[in-house]
C-alpha cells in the first residue's frame, strides 16, 4: 500500500514556547497514526527572527547579508531540535534536520534566496526508518556553501518546496488564526473565514499585505499546483484550502482586503515635460535596486509635471538620495519624502466579471472622508494609497461596504 507523505509547517506563534512545543508534538503524533511519513517544518520560536535581527542593528545600520542569513537562520535550528526532543520524548522516533542537510539548495542572493533544488535523500532514509522529519524552515546553502535565507516569512516556502519535492499529499500550514480570512481577523472583528480561495487571489493577497502566508510560497504553490491547508496550531477546526479553482469564484467580486504600511512616496516636482525623462529617472532608481511600485505623473500646464512614485521604506533612504541627485541633473525641482502613506486593497477574481467595483471602493472612501492619493489596478485587485492614519478606518469600512462580514 502507497504510504501517505504529509508536510506540516508550525508558525512562529505555534512554537512559541515549551508548552507549544509539546502541543505542537502531540498534533505530529496524531497524524503520524493516520499517516505513515510526515515531514514537519518548523519557524523559529515566536520572535526570535526579529529579536535576533535586532541585535545584528544594534551593531550596523548596514550589516553583511551573509553574516545575516548565519545568524537569523539559527532561531529555526533551535526550534526544530527542541520539537525533536518533544516527540521523542513521547516516545516516538524522530530527527531534526538544518536546510543544508536535507540538501535544500539555493541560489547566493542572501537574504532572499532563490530555491534550486531540492535532495531529500536524507528524508527518505529516515522515513525508511520509520522516524518522524523535522525539517529548519526558512533556510538553505548556497554553491559556496554559506547558509542562506528565504526571506522573512521563508518557512512557508519552505513546507511548499519541500511538499513538492517529496511529491506529499498534502502541504498543512498550522498558525495562529483558524485560516484565511476576508481581512485580518485581528483587525476587524467580523471578518469571516474564507473556505476555498484561488492561488491567485492569496497570492494577490499576500503581495499586498496579508501576512498568513508568505506570497513567494504561493507562487511555488501555483506552480506545482500544491494544494495548501492554512489552520490553527490551536484547534481541530478545518481551515482554508488554497487551490488552482474556486468554485464559488463567479458570485463574489470581492474576496478580501488588505493593507500594508511598508511604502512610502517620493515626488519629483517641476520636472521638465520632455520624451526620456521618466524613463532617466528611473533607470537611476533601479540601478540601486529599489522595487518601484506606483508611479503618478501629474497633467502637466506649464511644461512642467510632478511625479510621484512609491518604493519599499527599506529602499527609501537610498531612492530618496538618487531621485536627489537625478533632480539636480535634469532641472526638476523640489524633492519631497513621505512615510506617512498606507495601501489599502480589494482583492478577488471575479472583479474581472463584474463592473462598478472601482467605484464602489473610491465612493466608500469618500464617503468616510479618506483621500486618495495614488491608485494602482491589476486584474483582480484595486489598490489606494492613502494617509497612514486612516488606514485601519479605511480596510473596516471597505469590509462593511462589499458585505464580507456577510458571507
Ligand atoms: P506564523 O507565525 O504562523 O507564520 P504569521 O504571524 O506569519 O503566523 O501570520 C498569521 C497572522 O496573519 C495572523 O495572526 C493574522 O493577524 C495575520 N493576517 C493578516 N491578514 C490575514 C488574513 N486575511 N487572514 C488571516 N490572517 C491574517
Ligand atoms: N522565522 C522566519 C521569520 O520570522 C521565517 C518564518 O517564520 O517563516 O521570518
Ligand atoms: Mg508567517
């Protein structure tokens, strides 16, 4: 008989402490007794990601990449040992593994790495054994042989890429809330837990701010078509299945909202009206490697326009400084910085067969007196740049205004 693989990764706040490590082992032991091999990914303890990138800035405004990803890559191997621990202690065989010894290799891009493959030989002999895998989430090593890390939020990426390699029948994210919800349930009281939502819209979901699954996690999803069960560490309530095809998606516009505070805007005023100089200006910004997302010229009277454009605040300094320098060398004016800006989405693929959504968002706004400074569209969502305290008051009443407390 075919023997089932499954992968569970367990979050940050489902290994925050002993207590929830040895949960967290009972949760793996019931599955093992349905189950015959299971890999286990595991985060670092709570936050322990941030406490030790908080040391590394105590230190240098500028640390290396490298010396990085050596140490916020430590907090997993802590956790995936002490689960070991856990489960054997129940007396059940198991073994922890860091990135490089299930041969999770990666590309050198330290702090973002790329995965490229995958070995799983030492997974597959342990199953033989009849241990229980546990895996260190968010890690890898390079050709050069230097551990490497998959981005902030990288288990998921993890638990996705490592299901695909072990072709597992199911890939179980366990968090802190029962699944995915219509907007972030610790937000808004009365979100509404979503049963089924397509990788597009998570993935659209997760790119602009909800941070229950990491969106680069989602796209290895959708590649392989990996079928992802978001739940609760805390609860035997089914959660969210993530999946290629919805089958409610004709009937609602609207799946979710989300916000994020991780923009800011920069404006260029007085730039001369003339072919080329958008394209000038940014090619400077990208050769210092800021992400630029929305950009807004204004109409212009007097041979002049302003252009505003927003890029990730970790890349702000640097993005602010050229867009300095680049004003001085093509005559514009002014450069102005603003921190003070917050996206707020709607997200949901049946935009594409409906009408009147964008209006319906902009009215809603309005309505409660919310300005919009920036918009940006895709296929299926709508974004707004607005004033960073109106955020929350926005995303609730975006909620209320397309009925996702209704559903
Ligand atoms: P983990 O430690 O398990 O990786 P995260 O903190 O990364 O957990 O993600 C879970 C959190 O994501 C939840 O506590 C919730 O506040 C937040 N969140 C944001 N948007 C949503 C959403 N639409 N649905 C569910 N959770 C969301
Ligand atoms: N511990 C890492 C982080 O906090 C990875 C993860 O939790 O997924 O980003
Ligand atoms: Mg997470």
């Amino acid at each position: 008989m075919k023997k089932e693989i499954i992968v569970q990764k367990y979050g940050g706040s489902s290994v925050a402490n002993i207590d929830r490590i040895k949960i967290v082992a009972k949760r793996v032991l019931s599955a093992k007794k349905k189950n015959n091999n299971i890999v286990v990914v595991v985060s670092a303890l709570g936050d322990t990601t941030d406490e030790l990138e908080d040391m590394a800035f105590k230190i240098s405004s500028n640390p290396p990449e490298r010396e990085m990803d050596m140490l916020m890559s430590t907090g997993e191997q802590i956790s995936c040992a002490l689960l070991a621990i856990a489960i054997k202690e129940l007396g059940h065989n198991a073994i922890s593994f860091t990135g490089n010894q299930v041969g999770i290799r990666t590309d050198s891009s330290h702090t973002k790495a790329r995965i490229e493959t995958i070995e799983c030989e030492r997974i597959r002999k342990a199953h033989q054994e009849g241990k229980i895998v546990i895996v260190a989430g968010y890690q890898g090593v390079s050709v050069e042989n230097d551990i490497t890390t998959l981005g902030r939020g990288g288990s998921d990426l993890s638990a996705v890429a490592l299901a695909q390699a072990m072709k597992a029948d199911v890939c179980e994210i366990y968090t802190d809330v029962t699944g995915i919800y219509t907007t972030d349930p610790r937000k808004v009281k009365n979100a509404r837990k979503i049963k089924t939502i397509t990788f597009d819209e998570m993935l659209e979901m997760a790119s602009l701010g909800a941070q229950v699954m990491q969106a680069r996690s989602i796209e290895v999803a959708k590649r392989f078509n990996i079928p992802i069960h978001v739940r609760s560490s805390f609860s035997k309530e089914e959660g969210t299945m993530i999946v290629k095809e919805s089958p409610k998606l004709e009937e609602i516009a609207v799946r979710g909202i989300t916000c994020n505070k991780n923009e800011a805007k920069i404006t260029i005023c007085s730039v001369p009206d003339q072919a080329g100089v958008a394209a000038k200006i940014f090619t400077e910004i990208s050769k210092i490697g800021a992400n630029v997302d929305l950009i807004v010229q204004n109409v212009s009277h007097t041979k002049h326009t302003d252009i505003s454009f927003t890029v990730p605040k970790t890349d702000l300094a640097k993005a602010f400084k050229t867009s300095q320098a680049i004003a001085k060398k093509i005559n514009a004016g002014n450069v102005s910085k603003d921190e003070n800006v917050a996206r707020v989405s709607i997200v949901g693929s049946g935009m594409r067969s409906h009408h009147g959504i964008a209006a319906k968002m902009f009215r809603c706004l309005a309505d409660n007196k919310i300005n919009i400074d920036m918009i940006s569209t895709s296929e299926i969502s709508i974004s707004c740049i607005i004033d960073q305290q109106l955020m929350d008051k926005a995303v609730k009443a975006l909620h209320k205004k397309f009925e996702l407390d209704k559903i």
